[in-house]
C-alpha cells in the first residue's frame, strides 16, 4: 500500500497530485493525450469561444430564433425524423466551438460560453475547492479550469448574471440528443400555450 502524503500549502499538492501518486503502476500510458483526450488545439477554439461570449450571445439569440421560426417546418417533417441530421451538425458546430459533449441540456448561455461537461468533475454549478493558482484544473493541470472562464465569459454577456442560475443536475438520458431541438419545440410549445390561454382555446 503506497503511502499517502498531507496535502500541504508550501508543497503545492493537491488531492489530483496525491491521488496520482498513489496510483499503482502499470505499463499503459496513453500517448500525450489527458484522459478524456483532449488537445491543445481545442482549448485554443474554446478559449475563443469566451472570449468572444457577448458575439456568441448575440448570434445564438438570433440563431434560437431562426430555429423558433422553423418550428411548423420541424413539426411538418417530425421532430424525430429531423433529430439525426441536425444532432450531426450541433455535435460538430459546438464539438468544434466549445468542445461540446452533446449533454442534451444545454447551458452554455448561463456559463460565459464555457462548457462545463469539460470539467472532469462536470460540476454544473460553480468550480471545486482544487482550482489551481494559476486559475487551471486541478485534475488536469494544463487545462485552464472551465468555471474560471465561464465566469470570465459571463462578465462580457449581456445576461451574464445567469450564471448564478443553479443548474439541476445533470439528466443523463438526454445525452447525445439535440439542445437546439429541445429548446426549439419547449418554446414553440410554452409560447402556443400562452397564446391558447389568452384566447381560452384548450391546448
Ligand atoms: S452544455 Fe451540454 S450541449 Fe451545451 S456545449 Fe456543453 S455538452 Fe454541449
């Protein structure tokens, strides 16, 4: 049984360190890439992405909006039948965008434009105790930590204050499904029922 260090200030251990260092040794090592094989090249895509977050804001209200306007075409073909098509092109939009892990549940407009399924906690409201000094990951030391830029994004936005929002924990039935088209048929059906209660029409 290794032995298990005190985290300690002056040595700058972190639990991440610790529990690294106790790991028992093997022979596989996956070559240069973190556990969930992110490269640096999408950290530089993300980073832009929030610091760009008030642009992105602006262009995804307008894109939700577009989509809204859609929605009889969407219904017309069926929601289901249009979910294969447009699911492949969000995966590559946000995966190149944001790094994004088709969650289904979308919250990148309360989270500064970070993605924060890119936290290896996925921590979905506000970072851990282990952010590093330097403002980067505790579990990944090279990555900047998400909530650190999602914070920095909100503070761009608009409505950056949704980023005190709680967040409900994440629903894992919904992963690999498509956000756009949630959001899209949830609004198309609060805003019918809005309007049936104001004429009194049964919805
Ligand atoms: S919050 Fe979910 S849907 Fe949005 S970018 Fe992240 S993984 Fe993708």
């Amino acid at each position: 049984m290794p032995e298990i260090q005190p985290t300690t200030a002056e040595g700058g251990l972190t639990q991440a360190t610790i529990v690294k260092k106790a790991a028992a040794k093997s022979d596989y090592k996956p070559a240069d890439v973190s556990p969930q094989r992110r490269v640096q090249r999408s950290f530089a895509v993300r980073l832009w992405s929030v610091r760009h977050s008030r642009l992105l804001e602006w262009f995804y209200a307008r894109f939700a909006d577009m989509f809204l306007l859609l929605h009889p075409l969407w219904k017309g073909i069926g929601y289901g039948r249009v979910e294969g098509p447009i699911k492949f092109v969000e995966k590559r939009v946000k995966g190149f965008m944001f790094d994004c892990r088709m969650c289904g549940q979308c919250v990148l407009s309360s989270t500064g434009m970070s993605c924060p399924m890119n936290c290896p906690k996925q921590l979905r409201n506000g970072p851990c105790g282990g952010v590093r000094a330097n403002g980067n990951c505790e579990v990944e030391p090279d990555m900047p930590c998400v909530w650190v830029k999602a914070w920095e994004g909100s503070q761009n936005m608009v409505h950056g204050d949704k980023i005190l929002d709680v967040q409900k924990p994440v629903d894992q039935s919904l992963r690999e499904t498509s956000a756009w088209l949630r959001v899209t048929a949830q609004t198309a059906a609060a805003r019918e029922s809005t309007q049936a209660a104001k004429t009194g029409a049964p919805t």
